[in-house]
C-alpha cells in the first residue's frame, strides 16, 4: 500500500508537466468536482441506466475541459482555466440531471 502511494505522489507531477504549485490547482479542482459529482450521482434515487448516463456525462465533460484547455498558457488564464474546469462538469452534469430527472426518476 505505502510502495503505491509512494509511486502515484511520485507520477502526479509529472503528469502536468510544469514547475510551481499553482498549475496542480487544477487538477486538485478537477479531483474534488469528479469526487462531489459522483458522490451526488450514486446518491440520486435513479434508475442504473439514468445513474450510468450521468457518470458518461461526467466523464466526456471532464475529458472536454482538459481538451479545451490544453492549449492554453495557464499563468495567464488561470481563473479561465479553473473556471472551465469546474463549470464544464459541473453544468453537464447538473443539466443532463435537470433535463432528465423523470424520465429515469425511481418511484
């Protein structure tokens, strides 16, 4: 367990690729609004179907704002960046939610 840890801690700055504190920012944003969403999702009282629709949602939401904002220099967009990165789950998920609530609502 420890010798796992000890390898991830060793990979996540690497995955970014940059030197400073300020850019794991991001990913610390994108780690607490997959974990708050899926926590929301697998407490909804929907059909699995319903529940499976929303995690692909959040999945390709969270993969689109990395996308986005790949390109992107961070220091000078850093509110952009963490905005789209919060906001693009975040409002696809709470819309898909919205849109189809009684459609897969258990009753």
């Amino acid at each position: 367990m420890k010798n796992g840890l000890l390898f991830l801690g060793i990979l996540f700055p690497v995955s970014v690729f940059a030197h400073g504190e300020e850019v794991l920012v991001s990913l610390f944003y994108d780690l607490l609004i997959v974990i708050a969403l899926t926590v929301f999702i697998s407490g909804i009282k929907w059909k699995s179907n319903g529940k499976l629709l929303l995690a692909i949602v959040l999945v390709i939401s969270t993969v689109a704002a990395v996308v986005i904002t790949d390109s992107i220099p961070y220091t000078a967009n850093r509110a952009l960046i963490d905005t789209i990165h919060i906001g693009t789950p975040l409002v696809s998920v709470l819309g898909t939610f919205l849109i189809f609530r009684r459609k897969f609502s258990k009753k």
